[in-house]
C-alpha cells in the first residue's frame, strides 16, 4: 500500500546476482575485499521498474609495523524508468593513513580524505528535514579530517581532531518533482579532549567542540 496514496502498489519480481573476493598477503601487508551486485526489479504496470548496482570494496597497505594506508569505496547506483527524480545514487570514497606505533605508542594519529555523494532515493526519510521527512537534498562533499592522540603519561592523555566539509547541496522539489541549483556548504568540526586513568576500572574524559 503506498502511504501518501492508499492505493495498492503493483507487484514486482526481484532479479540479483553478486559476486565477493577478498585478497590477504602478510608478507606484503597487503588485504583488500570488493564485493559487487546487481538487482533487476520488473512490475506488471512498468511502476516500480528498476535497475539497482551495488559495490563495496576496501584494502589496508601495512607498510611498516606503525604505518596503515586504508582504502575504501561504497557505491549504490539506481535508476528509474519513472525519471531522474526518483533515481537513488550514493558514492563514498574514503583514503587514510593511520599512525600507531607497536613498541612507543604515546602518539596516535589518524588522517582521512572522503569524497561522498549522495542522492536519495524515493521516499527515504532524511535527517536533514524536520521532523524527518522524505525527499531530502542531495550533497556533493570533499571531507578532510586529521585526529591525533598523545600519552602525556600513563594516566593522562591529551587529543585533538578537525575536520573540515566543502561541498554543496541541491534541494528537490517534491509536488513538481524537479531539482534545484546546486549550492555552496561549507562546515568545520573542532575537537579537543582529555583522558585521565583514574584508579582501575575507571576513567574521566574532558571534551570540548
């Protein structure tokens, strides 16, 4: 039953295949994992007719024993008959490079570059929107962020992280079933924290934002 209008919705088949391989070599420090789908849905009335591909993938490069490079990208693409407004794409690519040293681990630090794009589907509820409501914007972002965590001694440390997003946003019009210009969003995220051991089984955490 479609819950804006009351009607029955048709019935559809569902077509999928996929397929997953995952590659590990310690000696190299070398691990990767991609798996890939794709749906194929067929309505009697041609309404609910859709083509969905899926992909989600990820590797680690240990290069040495406190140094990670990490990989990782999540697609969803999904195309309508019904027209571009009730498409659903969305696109995370994410690479890193994670700092944690085995033998003097007193600093720790993780830095992270992510592409992400994001097209909602049809009737997905947004938390953009008050109240959580449908047909939210679309976004388009570069998110840089760097996080770092220093042992001052052993029971006292100290960290910090900023994160930066320069992307834009583009809005849809829900009774017209059309999409707006694109515009410009910027947002910055400031962090900084304490940690402190008090005696066993117990710790205080201090944090501003």
């Amino acid at each position: 039953i479609d819950p804006k209008t009351g009607k029955e919705r048709s019935d559809f088949d569902r077509y999928a295949a996929s397929l997953a391989v995952g590659y590990n070599d310690e000696e190299l420090g070398l691990k990767g994992r991609v798996r890939g789908e794709a749906r194929f849905e067929r309505s009697d009335d041609k309404t609910r007719d859709r083509n969905t591909y899926l992909l989600s993938s990820g590797g680690t490069w240990s290069h040495h024993e406190s140094g990670r490079l990490l990989a990782n990208v999540d697609a969803v693409v999904s195309e309508s008959d019904a027209g571009v407004f009730y498409d659903g794409d969305y696109v995370e690519a994410s690479l890193g490079y994670a700092y944690r040293p085995i033998l003097d681990d007193r600093l720790n630090a993780l830095a992270r570059y992510t592409f992400l794009y994001d097209l909602p589907g049809n009737d997905q509820i947004s938390s953009l929107l008050s109240g959580g409501g449908t047909n939210g914007p679309l976004q388009r972002s570069h998110i840089v962020s760097a996080d770092v965590t220093y042992d001052v001694l052993p029971w006292l440390s100290i960290g910090g992280k900023y994160g930066a997003r320069f992307g834009q946003i583009r809005y849809r019009n829900s009774e017209s079933k059309t999409l707006g210009e694109w515009q410009d969003s910027v947002a910055h995220l400031g962090v900084v924290r304490t940690d402190l051991h008090i005696v066993k089984e117990w710790d205080a955490l201090l944090e501003g934002r």
